[in-house]
C-alpha cells in the first residue's frame, strides 16, 4: 500500500557523525526529508566503509562539513513509497551509492552520466535541492529519489553487495568505458584492497587475463590461489617489474596514497591505457616522454551512471561477484577507521547497521 508521506513532517533518524577533523564518530540525531511523491523510504541494513569516507573524516581533501554523516554503499529494505513511485514497493531491497541527486538536465545527466553531472549531490557531505546537508548511510534510514535507488537482485547478499555501489562500479565502469573488458586482454590491476579486490573479480568474469601489481609480497597466494589472478608482481621488485615491461594493454590504479606511475606506463603496450580510480590527498607525478613514446593514456575515472550501476549490480548478481568482507557493529567504527587506515582490512568493511545501530 502507498502511503501518501509527502505530506508529513521531517522523520527523526539516528546515525553516527564527526563532528570535527579529528574524524572520531559518534552517536548524532538528525532528521530526514519527508518522502515525496517520487521518494524512497528505506530501513537500512548494511553500510560499506570506504577509503573516501575516512578521507572526508578528516578533512583530507579540504571541502568536509560538519557533522559529517558518512557512507555511500547503502542497502536496505524499503518502508515506504511515494505516490507516483513506480520503481520500488515496499519490501524491496534497495541500494544507494554515491550519488542522490543532479540536474537532470545537462549532457552528462541525459547520457546517464550522473556521476558528471557539474551539480551532482552526493550522499553525503553536499548540499541537496532544498538546501539541506545531504548525511550518508551510517544512520538507520534514508530517504532517496527513487532515480537514485539501485533495484538488488534476489540473490545478492545485501551485506557482501553493499561495497558494489562504490568499489564495484569504481572498477567496473572504467574497464567497460576503455575497452579494458575484451576477452584475451592483459589488465594490470594496482593495489589488493577493496577495489583492487572486486577489479580481478569482474576482470576474470570478463576473460581477461589479470596481473595484480602489488607492494606487499605477502598477497601473492591470495591473489593467484583464492581471487583467480593470473599473475602477481611486486611493485617494488626491479627485476618482476623490467620482465613485465610493454606486457599489458591497460591498468587499473586503484591506490589512494601517493606513489609513482612510472614503472605503471612502462608496462604497458603502445596504445596502452593506464587509468586512476583511486584518490591521493596529493598531486601525482606524470611523466610526458614515455606517454609520447608509446602513445599512451593516463585517465581517471569516477563512478558510473544510475544505468551503469545498475548494469553492474546485475551482472555481479549473474557471476556471484561479491566483495570479500568483515561485518562489524556500528560501535566498532573509530577502530574500523584505524584500521583502515593501516590498511588492516580484508577488504572492506561493512557496518551491520540494522542490528546494532540503536537509540541508546
């Protein structure tokens, strides 16, 4: 049954937020929009926990407000509808990324690019249309556009999926844009974390032969053995690193600390790609001689479009690609976050939200 709630008063929810650049969370009440009538209610179950998130917690990048409420891989089930929502009932499972909102009229928003869009409004940490601070999934309800809602497919599990919205479509949106899904392909993959992880995934589900290129020796075995790679190199390794040399048709750069791109453009083939989806707090080096020497590209990519997640949830669904995780309860987050931060994550965590985010 539809409920009429867009003429209701705002919802009381409760979440965790910083409150500072310190980036310590903490209990916070707060309140969300009413549902209009081309609104989403969801109860949220399980949110991701993602680099950009202990990023924005603490002022990395400059742009924090706060409080901060954070989390862009959203899932849940949905308790309410707006009255012209067509996309969603009740029951459903429902995620929601990095995006709620954007012009809806500019060429990105028209080729499904939202994630473009040069007023795009994200989950959190950004201004909605009504002039609200929009606060992301580390809270026991959301209210979401349904546009903006990702539709779950029945057998994927919510608290393994939930990273998908972020690192999945991270990954995967730049491997279809660039041509680096071909079957046969050579694609080095930069970093095992949490998107590097999901990238061999997808990868290996495309038929591509994959390479992960990694500082830490130590991953080997679970590269090769466990997530399907094919090769393993050490970053650090002058001799693995010359061997590959002019090997590889594209890669993927999933770091987010400062490192260098050298040794990267080296590996690849002329007309190779080598695309950065991670996010340093600090300028990168490009050198220009080898990317004229072998007509090569160095790219970034974002997310995808509503479409394109989309796209992805459902063929993650049909391969059974899920993210690997470690479920934890909410009051566990500042730990999480030091963790993270030491790069202690197998690969990413995820807040059971449902279960342990109470009224105290």
């Amino acid at each position: 049954m539809v409920k009429l709630a867009e003429q209701e008063p705002p919802q009381e929810a409760l979440g965790w937020a910083a409150r500072d650049a310190s980036g310590l969370l903490s209990p916070f009440k707060f309140s969300r929009r009413a549902t209009g009538e081309k609104d989403v209610k969801f109860k949220v179950l399980f949110c991701g926990i993602c680099h950009s998130d202990l990023h924005s917690l603490r002022n990395d990048w400059g742009f924090s407000t706060f409080p901060l409420v954070p989390g862009h891989e959203i899932v849940g089930e949905v308790v309410e509808v707006g009255s012209k929502v067509g996309k969603f009932k009740v029951g459903d499972k429902v995620g929601v990324g990095c995006l709620v909102g954007s012009c809806a009229s500019c060429d990105s928003c028209h080729d499904h690019l939202e994630s473009y869009c040069p007023k795009a409004i994200w989950t959190y940490n950004s201004i909605y249309h009504d002039g609200t601070m929009t606060y992301g999934g580390y809270s026991n309800v959301m209210v979401v556009d349904e546009h903006f809602g990702i539709k779950f497919p029945q057998n994927m599990p919510l608290e393994t999926g939930a990273p998908l919205l972020c690192a999945g479509i991270t990954v995967y949106s730049p491997m279809r844009f660039f041509g680096l899904d071909r079957t046969g392909d050579h694609l080095g993959v930069v970093g095992l974390g949490g998107l590097g992880h999901v990238a061999v995934k997808f990868a290996k589900a495309m038929g591509v032969k994959v390479t992960v290129i990694s500082s830490s020796p130590g991953k080997r075995e679970e590269a090769l053995q466990r997530l399907g790679a094919d090769a393993f190199l050490v970053s650090s390794d002058t001799n693995q690193v010359q061997a590959a040399m002019g090997t590889m048709d594209g890669i993927i750069d999933t770091v987010s600390v400062v490192h260098p791109i050298l040794p990267l453009i080296g590996l690849l083939k002329h007309n190779g790609k080598l695309v950065l989806v991670g996010s340093p707090d600090r300028p990168l080096e490009l050198p220009v001689f080898p990317l004229l020497s072998g007509r090569k590209i160095v790219a970034g990519s974002c997310i995808g479009g509503l479409k394109e997640t989309q796209e992805m949830i459902d063929f993650a669904a049909k391969h059974n690609i899920t993210a690997d995780v470690e479920v934890v309860p909410v009051d566990y987050l500042n730990m999480a976050m030091d963790r993270l931060a030491k790069g202690d994550v197998k690969y990413r965590f995820v807040i059971d939200i449902g279960n342990t985010l109470k009224e105290a």
